[in-house]
C-alpha cells in the first residue's frame, strides 16, 4: 500500500475526482492493492482520529468519495476482471473500470449490465445500483451481484475495534441486500 500526504507532489492531481464541482483536499490518499492493504488503510485512519472515504473511480455524483481533511481509500489499483466460462461468471475487483470488464465479457458472447460511460469502476457503480444501457433488459448491476468481499468493522477478543474481510453471499444476510444499489461505502470498503 502507498499512502501520499496532502502536499506531495502530484497530489492536487491525484486527488482530484470526476465530477468538477467538487474540489475536494484529503489528508491522506491509500492505494490499496489488496484487501489487507484496505485493513492497514482503516486503521491508520482510526490511529488519526480521520474520517474515511472509498474511492474506486471518483465518480460519485456528489462527490461522496472524497472530503476534505479525510483518509481516502482508493481502490482503483484493485481493477483484475476474471471470467469463468464454465460457471458464467465474472468476477471483477471494485476498481476495474466498464471498458475494461466490457473487452473481457463481449469477446467471450456475453453482456455485462453496466453503464455507457467506459471510465466508471464496478465497485462504486454496483453499490450504487449500476443503471445503464442494457437496464431494461437486464436489470440493474447490482440485480447481478451474486458475491462479494467487504472489509467490515468488528470488535475483537479483547473488546478492541478492527477490522476483517467479509466473504458475502448468503441472499439472507442483511449486508447482501443492504449493499445490492445500498449506497457505495456505507457498510464497509467492498
């Protein structure tokens, strides 16, 4: 994991997100490669007292994956897109990008129900719902959604705060269907 402090150079760049209203200044931006990386992420924000943001494209219509004065977990480096023939399924990281999932599924004759802008990532966008081009015939992404990871808070033996990777997917879990177009980062870092 490379975590880069506000006044680095390049971090006004690297900071920046999709959505131009918003000019957001974090304290903090964690690249995060791995689940554990997303661990190491949240504790230091909790070390430092430090609100937490999840960024996997920074396309968030209100900005919500950034903040000012804020740790900002950037998942975008975790962007591996796998597809199994046999099971018709792809699995996909949360910082994969739509063009990217899109050139893996439609060479192989299969659609991906996402949206028309190539530069969005899964991971933000299926936590959010997923409307898109093939909405009306394939539901949202999230109706798509058969499992995920999340990294989730929990309290340890000793009664200390931590944090663990949730494997999700039970369809009778509450954190299955509160995350199924529940609002990206509101539950744990996916």
């Amino acid at each position: 994991m490379a975590c880069i402090p506000k006044g680095t150079p390049g971090f006004d760049f690297d900071s920046r997100i999709s959505n131009a209203r918003f000019n957001y200044v974090p304290k903090w931006i964690c690249y995060c490669e791995s689940a554990d990386d997303v661990i190491e992420a949240l504790r230091k924000a909790r070390k430092e007292g430090l609100p937490v943001r999840v960024r996997a494209g920074g396309h968030h219509h209100e900005g919500m994956c950034s903040g000012d004065n804020v740790l900002m977990v950037d998942v975008s480096r975790m962007n591996k897109v796998v597809v199994d023939e046999n099971a018709k399924t792809v699995t996909v990281e949360p910082g994969a990008k739509l063009k990217d999932i899109y050139a893996a599924v439609l060479g192989k004759g299969y659609l991906f129900p996402g949206g028309a802008c190539g530069d969005v990532h899964v991971g933000g966008l299926v936590q959010g719902g997923g409307w898109g081009v093939f909405t009306r015939e394939l539901g949202l992404t999230c109706d798509s959604l058969y499992s995920f990871k999340m990294v989730t808070w929990f309290k340890n033996e000793k009664g200390e705060d931590d944090f663990k990777v949730t494997p999700v997917n039970n369809p009778t879990s509450d954190l299955y269907w509160a995350v199924r177009g529940g609002g990206g980062g509101n539950f744990g870092v996916a």
